[in-house]
C-alpha cells in the first residue's frame, strides 16, 4: 500500500479494491493443511502405539487369558500359576491408597487455597516442597517408605506399609490437580455465598467442594492408575512374588500385579511370558475400570458456569 | 422530570406518549424517563428520617492506597439510594464496605465510622457473618449457584440456621417478592443456569431477600443485563423499598433517576503532590432535586454527560 501512496501513478483507491477483490487465503492455507496434517500424525502415532501395545499383549497372552489366571495362585509349574493374590493385593494396596489419599490431599488443598495466607513464608514453601514432590522418583519413595514405614514405625512389609508408601507419592499430583480444580471455581459464587451470610467453611463444604469433585476426581484418579502401576517402591518395601494366600488385612504381606509380571517375566520358561502378558491385561482391564468410574463420576457432578 | 439534563439525551421517541411503557415494564428503559418515577410517586422527606445506616468521614485504603474519602452519608429507611458517577470513584468500594465484604480483600481498612442501627459496623465484637445476614448483596453479574432453582434460595435460610415452618413456603415467597415464580413454580428442580439472565438476577435477588434482611445492597445490578431485564428489576426494586432499604450502585444515570429516591454523587480527583486518585463524595441530595439543580458544577458536568 505504502508504494502505491508514493508513486502517484495508482489511485490508492483502486489499489486497495483489488486488494479487497482477492479473497483467497494465498500462502496462508498451505501452512494450515501442513498444521493440520503434523496434528493428525501426532494424533496418529501416540494412537497407534496404544492399539500396537494393547494388540501385542491380547495376542500373547490370549492362550492364558481365561479365569484360571485369576483363581489360582503363583506357582513355580507355569500351567498351574495364576495372579489370584496379585490381583486382590493391587486391590487391597491401591483401595487403602485412595481411602489415604482422598482426604489427605483434598483437605491440603482446600487449605492451600481457601485459608493459606499466600504472603507467609511457610505457605510458599509448603507450595513449593509440594510441586518438587511430585517430580521425585518412585523408588525414592520406596527408600523412604523401607526407612520410615516399614522399619522406623515397625510396620513391617505389609499391606499397609504399602499403601502408605503409595499415598506419600500420590498425594503431591492429588493435592496439584485438586488445588486447580478448586481455584476453577469462578470467585462470584463464594462471594454469593458469603454475602448470604455463610460461614467461609460452609462455603467451601456446600459450594466450592461439590463444584470442584469432577476436578478433583478426574486428579485422584489418574494419581491412582499411577499407584496401581508401580512396582519399583514396593519391591524396596518387600512386596513377595510368591505369595500362596489372598491378602485378609491391613497386616497381610502382599504382592501386587506389577511385581507379579515383573517376576514371569524374568523366568527362562515361556509360558511364563504368556502368562506375564496375560497378567497385563488384566492390570489394563483393572485401570480401565477405575477410568469409567472416574467419567462416570465427572458426568454425575458437571457443572456449567 | 422532563427538563433535567439526561432526560435530554435521550432519543426523541421518549417525547411521545408510550403507554406501553408503564405497567409491563417491558419498553426501553429510556422511555421510562417519561412514566412517573418512585421519586415522583413518593414524598421524600429532605433529610432521610430515621437513617439505618449512617457513614461518617469514611475512608477506604487497600494497603497504602487511598481509593475513597470523605464520605458522610445517611441512608433512610426504605428509601433506594442510588451511589453514581465515573469509573473509579470509589462507590462499589463504598457499597462493599456496607456490609463487610471488603474484609475479603486483602489489605483493604476502613477509617471513619460506619453505624448501623446504632452499632459500630465495625466494632471489635461484630461479625461479619451476622452483618451479612441483616445487609445482603446483589451483584454485578448474576452468580446464581450450580444448583437447582429451589436449592439455591434455601440455601440461605439453610446456611443461617433459620428454621421455617415450611422450606417451601418460604421458597415460594421468596421467588415471589423476586416477581420470579410465575416463570419458575413448574421447574424448581431445573438448574439454575436453565434461566435466562435476567431470570438469575432476580433469582439472585429472590436469594437474598429470602434471608430476610433490613438492608439490600446492590452493585450495578443490571449492567449485565438487556433493556427489557433492565426494566423488569427496576420495577422490582420499587416494589421491594415498600419493605427494604436498598442501596444500588449504578453507572447509568437515567437508572437512578429512574428508581432512586436519593442519589450519592462520587467523583475521583488526582492529588497534587502524589498524583494518586482517590474517590469522594461530591454531592448527595434527592434525586429530584440533583438532577434539576445540581448544587456542584462538577455534578452538573457529569450528569450532562460532559465527562465519565
């Protein structure tokens, strides 16, 4: 435009209508189908990965994928082995996790955020000590817990000492996701609370909570596929792979389905390997249950504001 | 109130006879510039008799900022005292102090002396939870909450402790002093978020008042709102004085005609030395009689629409 102007030779009037006349996208909708497609590939290959791994897994372990493999326990003869106390103990271990965990990391960051004067020194560091929690390595975590739990406390290597040990590494990303949930909450509804004369704890419990539970789920769940995965922390702990009885309590030694693959997986036999992949889906059956309750419970409380 | 300045700008149709305009409430609201106003209606007294509220030398910090000063102000009993003026002037921040929700802010200190009913507003023995259980609030943009309609006018009653005879009586009451429960009685168990805007705003208002309190407080209620919503919760507000004490910020000046029996002008002025704005009160007198002839040039100014 600035050339037509100096010239003089162009009325800019004219210019600037064909410049209006031209209403194709030009340059422009090239880079848009190349964004598109780079979006599409990326889509495609974190999907196809899945599908692959979930495949692979059904293939080889479909000789064994009936309910003998959850009804029979660990044996060293592979047709007579089964994950039956593995899969009660990920049950046990990862069921006290959350009843831990969800109280524990729901009430810090109801306090961090609704009650935490965010100008004092210690409320930052606790902020602070919380983010870098979450980024520790899992066998970190299983040190700590083998020191602290299972031998300072006197626990010993039980059910407990395992879920505990699995609430201190869930509870950072817990307590992260519940404290974004509840900071969604828009300020004008705690303001229409308070301005009815509600206590600042009624409205957290009557208005802020049930608002923020699709959040807060969507977190706890996610933090508990992460606990029913591990293995690395409970082998520190002393999680057995050879466990002939189901868990019966809180004191109950136990092994978990990670172990437990872990463990046929590393026999010479093959069968084992069958057995192992097995075993994975049904780790994957179980984690895709938790997910449905997790939707399930998001649909339930959805909110609109 | 045909020759005060604002009634001059508005559109000429306002001149003409518009007899849909009184009753329904459903006109533009410029036009009710024409039908007879409450101020019209009413005889108010030249200073409010019986004030329920009385502010002296109030002033508001936030930290070491002076956002408002100087304020004295007497609100009467079952008036509407609309508080106006440019953005900034410190009048929200006046609204809020009235009932305490200003201790939300952090920083934010009170100087001067607030008195309610003959108490200090802000005595070291009064709570603020009491205080907002007698001087409720309506807000900007509707904040109805994610619950049913039902649930959240007896949300209030449940939260203070108040033991109706019967919840849903005192629902149906509410809904009906909000002029709400001809749309609503057949859907109560509907999201609240089902209604249209206006409809939450006057839920907001059935909210309130279903705490039963002395004093309403409202911030620029409908500046979120269309004409048509506009008019309906002005009509509201009329019938609600014939038994509240209401306090309504407002940017728009033909509101406060419109509605206010007394009308608080506030201005910001910029300090000479420190250059930093701080509101004040300029001028509070009937609306009537402000709008006619304002005592202050800097009033004048503003309500002939010269500056904010």
């Amino acid at each position: 435009m600035s050339t037509t102007q100096t010239t003089g030779v162009e009325d800019p009037a004219v210019a600037e209508a064909t410049s209006h006349a031209d209403l194709t996208a030009g340059q422009r909708s090239i880079k848009d189908v190349l964004f598109y497609v780079g979006m599409l590939a990326s889509l495609g290959i974190a999907f196809t990965a899945l599908v692959a791994l979930i495949a692979l897994m059904l293939v080889q372990g479909w000789p064994r994928l009936n309910l003998d493999l959850i009804t029979h326990f660990p044996s060293s003869i592979p047709a007579r082995a089964g994950a039956e106390s593995a899969v009660l103990g990920s049950i046990w271990v990862v069921g006290f996790t959350a009843l831990f965990t969800i109280p524990l990391g729901v009430a810090a960051a109801v306090y961090l955020e609704e009650f935490a004067d965010k100008q004092r020194w210690y409320n930052r560091l606790i902020e602070l000590n919380i983010q870098n929690l979450a980024a520790v390595p899992s066998i970190v975590y299983g040190i700590l817990g083998l020191g602290l739990i299972v031998q300072a406390a006197g626990l010993g290597q039980v059910v407990l000492a395992a879920s505990l040990t699995l609430t201190l590494l869930v509870l950072p990303t817990v307590i992260i996701a519940a404290r974004e949930a509840i900071r969604a909450v828009p300020d004008s509804i705690r303001a229409g609370s308070l301005a009815l004369g509600a206590t600042q704890w009624q409205t957290v419990w009557r208005q802020v909570l049930p608002a923020s539970v699709p959040g807060i789920a969507t977190g706890v769940i996610l933090a508990l596929s992460r606990a029913i995965g591990e293995a690395a922390p409970l082998v520190l702990l002393g999680g057995l792979t050879f466990i002939q009885f189901n868990p019966s309590g809180l004191d109950s030694p136990f092994t978990v389905l990670p172990i437990q693959i872990f463990n046929w997986v590393s026999r010479p036999q093959d069968e084992f390997e069958v057995l192992a992949a097995a075993a994975g889906v049904v780790l994957l059956v179980i984690l895709l249950a938790m997910n449905s309750i997790a939707i399930l419970v998001r649909n339930r409380f959805q909110r609109r504001w | 109130m045909d020759n005060s300045p604002s009634a001059d700008d508005a559109p000429t149709s306002a001149d003409a006879p518009q007899p849909a305009a009184t009753g329904s409430g459903l006109a533009d609201p410029a036009l009710h510039l024409d039908t007879p106003t409450r101020a019209g209606r009413r005889e108010i007294p030249e200073q409010p008799k019986d004030p329920v509220m009385l502010l002296r030398d109030v002033a508001v910090y936030y930290g070491g900022f002076r956002a408002v000063k100087d304020v004295n102000l007497d609100f009467g009993r079952r008036e509407i005292t609309a508080l106006i003026g440019p953005s900034g002037c410190g009048k929200s921040t006046v609204l809020r102090c009235l009932n305490r929700m200003n201790d939300l802010v952090r920083g934010a200190r009170v100087a001067g002396s607030i008195t309610y009913h003959d108490q200090d507003l802000y005595g070291p023995k009064v709570d603020p939870i009491v205080v907002r259980r007698s001087i409720g609030m309506v807000f900007q943009k509707p904040n109805p909450f994610p619950k049913s309609i039902y649930d959240n006018i007896a949300y209030g009653p449940r939260v203070t402790g108040m033991k109706p005879g019967s919840m849903d009586e005192l629902v149906e009451q509410a809904l009906r002093g909000a002029a709400l429960w001809d749309e609503v009685k057949d859907k109560l168990k509907q999201n609240a978020y089902s209604l249209s805007g206006g409809q939450q705003q006057r839920l907001c208002i059935a909210r309130c008042i279903a705490v039963n309190p002395d004093v309403i407080l409202m911030d620029e209620p409908c500046s979120a709102l269309d004409p048509i919503a506009t008019a309906r919760i002005e009509d509201l507000m009329i019938e609600l004085a014939d038994r509240y004490t209401i306090i309504i910020v407002t940017h728009n000046m033909q509101q406060a005609a419109r509605v206010a029996d007394r009308t608080a002008f506030f201005t910001a002025e910029a300090d000479a030395t420190t250059g930093e704005r701080t509101g004040l009160l300029v001028e509070y007198d009937r609306t009537g009689a402000m709008f006619h002839n304002p005592r202050d040039r800097r009033t004048e100014d503003y309500i002939s629409g010269r500056f904010g």
